[in-house]
C-alpha cells in the first residue's frame, strides 16, 4: 500500500508522520481483514486499510488522483464525507479500501 500512495507524489506514512507535514498529506493504517469463510475454514483473506487524505482546501482533482489511483488498480474503496477538524484547522476524508 506504502509503495502504490507514494505514486501520487503526497507524503504518506503509516498510521501517524514522524515530523510535522504540510496539508495536503496521507496517512494509511491497517483495519482488519474481509475473509471468505466456508466449512470453518477460511479460503480466502485480504487486509483491508483505511487511507486517510487531509487538507485545507478542497481539491477535487486530488480525489480523483486517488480514486483513480485505486480504480487503476481494481482496489474497491468507499469513501466518507469531508470531515473538519477544528483543532487543527483541516480536513479529512477517509477511504476505505
């Protein structure tokens, strides 16, 4: 996951940055797994991520680098709504992948 977000020439880290970042920037972590379960066996796994965009401006067209960065490479996310965060005075919004 690292290697396909630094393709969209954003800093990203996983789960936090080591040193403060300028907005706009991606943090990814892991959120479990989606199993296919058949016979009390599990016969197919994979992990699923949170990709976590913040920002200070709306930027449409870098959703959709994201967006088409996933679909690009068949990835199935859902995407939340824009979510402020007034201590810090900046966005997010949350794909699930």
């Amino acid at each position: 996951m690292f290697r396909l977000l630094q393709t969209l020439g954003l800093p990203v880290a996983y789960m936090k940055h080591v040193t403060a970042q300028k907005l706009p920037y991606l943090v990814y972590l892991g959120s479990g797994s989606s199993n296919f379960v058949a016979d009390n066996r599990v016969y197919n796994s994979e992990n699923n991520y949170t990709v976590e965009y913040y920002f200070d401006r709306k930027s449409t067209t870098t959703e959709k680098k994201i967006e088409k960065l996933f679909n690009d490479n068949e990835i199935v996310w859902q995407k939340s709504e824009d979510i402020y965060i007034r201590d810090e005075e900046m966005y997010l919004i949350r794909y699930y992948v």
